[in-house]
C-alpha cells in the first residue's frame, strides 16, 4: 500500500468516535479497579443526561486551566478520554452507547486546584467512578501502528515560546495541526487523530516545541497541500514509520450509563 493511502482519515470530530482498534496481543494486565489513586477531586460536580433533542456536533468543553470543568453534549468516550490522557483507540471493551449517549458536566475543584491538564485527569477519573461506577483497568497492547522517529538529515524544531500551558492546541480543524508547548510525546498523540492509528514517540527527544502546519486530509479529493506524512516531515524533520506499536489501553470492565443522582 503506498504512503498516500494510508492516510484516509482527518482530525475532525468524528475522529472522536473511531473504531475500536483492534489488537493482537495482550501482556501486563492490571487487575480491575474503580480507582487509579487520584490525588485531587471535585468539591462539588453536577453530572446530567443531555436533553434528548442535544446535537454531538455542539459539543464542547472547558480548556485546562479555568478554575472550574464543564463539558456540554458529550459521550461518555470524550470524558474518559479526557480523563485518562488517552485516543479513542486506547480505549477497550465499550458498550456502544458509550459513543451515541450525550452528558453534560458541571464541577468545581477543590480550593487551590487550578485544574492544569495533569490536574484535570485525578478529578475527572474519580467523578466518572462515583457517577458511572466505572470500573476499569489497563493493559499493554500490540496494535498496527506508525512511531514517529528522525528523519534523513535531523530534526529542524522550533523551541516552545513563553506564555502557553504545556501541550496547548488550537481547537482541531480538519487539515491543520497546531500546538504551543508540545512535547514529541503529545504529538505522537494529535498525530494519533490525524492518522487513525495509534503513534508512539521514538525520536528520543526531548524538550517541547511550537509545532504549525497544513496538510492535505482527504487524499481523494484534489490539493495542493501535501499528505500528513509529507507535511509533517517538511515542518519538523520528523517522520511516520508504519509498524507494530506498544498501545496502552483502558479496558472498560463495567460501567452504568445513567449517572448517580447528584
């Protein structure tokens, strides 16, 4: 298959609620817990069943940051990804209204918790145990995949500038990945959306960057603008392998979908 045409999908919205990878191997399964040891929590938190007649394609929610979390017509997929730091792709063993039932989210940290993305993760895992009495584990996986690694002649980066939060992206549009602040590590994870298929950093960089480019996200239809993996090597020097891939992956154990009254 050539380069082109293995890169069929775009970031969108509906990169949300792709397929379930599917994975060939297992190894170093966690045992089933409700709980991943959070450090931080909601001091109050209102969690609803949209109104039936919610549209997903309004769907939105807070950036880290804030002071306080809300989330508007929203799957349950979306919460837990946020939750976990984690790809649709990553995620194991979800019933199908995971993808389908729309929830809305209102919930205040506790005094000092500024709600910073890695602060954000305890406090969401712990309202979704409460409230969906998730129950969860995770596994290492082997799945189809590409790793991100250097390319011919080097990286060419440019450093991170001041005054953006760690891994900060523009809101995603189909075509165009933006992101202040990002670590090779998050990159691997916004080029996961872009390409469909689980990424993994193995260009041993270290440091963050400021990362800007277009690229061409419906190869059937006609550009100028080049594929991904053509548009990612011309910006950073950096290139996609396509290979087998460790995936860590959250396996949904049991989960409710009504939440618990508030």
């Amino acid at each position: 298959m050539g380069t082109q045409a293995r890169f069929l999908l775009r970031i969108c919205l509906s990169a949300l609620f792709a397929p379930l990878l599917c994975c060939v191997s297992t190894s170093a399964a966690e045992t089933p817990t409700s709980a991943q040891s959070p450090s931080a929590k909601f001091e109050v938190a209102t969690v609803r069943v949209a109104r039936a007649d919610a549209d997903p394609k309004t769907g939105l929610w807070s950036s880290p940051g804030v002071g306080r979390f809300f989330a508007r017509h929203v799957p349950l997929t979306i919460l837990i990804q946020l939750a976990y730091g984690i790809d649709p792709s990553q995620i194991a063993n979800k019933p199908g209204w995971m993808d389908t039932n729309l929830y809305d989210v209102d919930a205040k940290p506790e005094e000092g918790v500024s709600l910073t993305r890695e602060e954000l993760k305890p406090c969401l895992q712990e309202l979704l145990q409460e409230r969906f009495h998730l129950m969860a584990h995770m596994e290492t996986r082997s799945g189809r995949g590409y790793a991100v690694v250097l390319a011919q002649g080097g990286p060419h980066l440019t450093p991170a500038t001041k005054g953006h939060f760690p891994g900060q992206r523009h809101p995603v549009s189909s075509g165009h990945l933006h992101a202040y602040n990002c670590s090779i590590s998050q990159l691997a994870q916004y080029l996961t959306s872009a390409a469909g298929f689980p990424v993994a950093d193995q260009t041993g960089l270290s440091g963050s960057y400021d990362i800007d480019f277009n690229y061409n996200p419906k190869p059937e239809v006609e550009s100028d603008l080049p594929f991904l993996d053509v548009a990612l090597k011309r910006a950073t020097g950096l290139l996609l392998k396509p290979q087998k891939v460790p995936v860590e992956t959250l396996v949904i154990d049991s989960v409710d979908k009504v939440p618990t009254e508030n």
